[in-house]
C-alpha cells in the first residue's frame, strides 16, 4: 500500500475517533487536573485511531490478497 495513503488513513481515523469522543468530559474523572484530561483524549483518539487504521488496512490487504490466494488453491 502507498505510505501517502496509509499516513492519510491514519490521520483520518484518529481525527474520526477524536471526533467521537469530543462529547466525553473527562474532566468529570480527573477534576483536579483538566489538563492532563485533554491529553488523555488525544492519547486515546491516537492508540484507538491507529488501531482502527491498522484494522482497515490489514482487511484491505486480505480482500486484495484474495484472488491470488484462490489461484494458488486451484494449482
């Protein structure tokens, strides 16, 4: 896979996750340190991001591996 598009996927996923965890407060967990709060959200928008990136390309990877793994059976 091009590393253009696989930095692209990574970035998109972990914007997409931050994206989906923007409504959690975790100031509520941490009330004494807010700011330590906002960087776990980034933490986890990037371990998640990079793991659901990591998933879809391994799955893209697969799908495009398949047809040569039938014509290997087939042999």
């Amino acid at each position: 896979m091009n590393p253009i598009a696989m930095i692209s996927i990574n970035l998109l996923a972990v914007y997409f996750v931050f994206w989906l965890i923007r409504p959690i407060n975790f100031a509520k967990f941490m009330p004494y340190t807010p700011t330590q709060a906002m960087f776990l959200k980034i933490v986890i928008a990037i371990i998640c991001g990079y793991l659901l990136a990591s998933f879809f390309m391994s799955m893209t990877n697969w799908v495009l591996d398949m047809p040569n793994m039938v014509n290997n059976l087939s042999k």
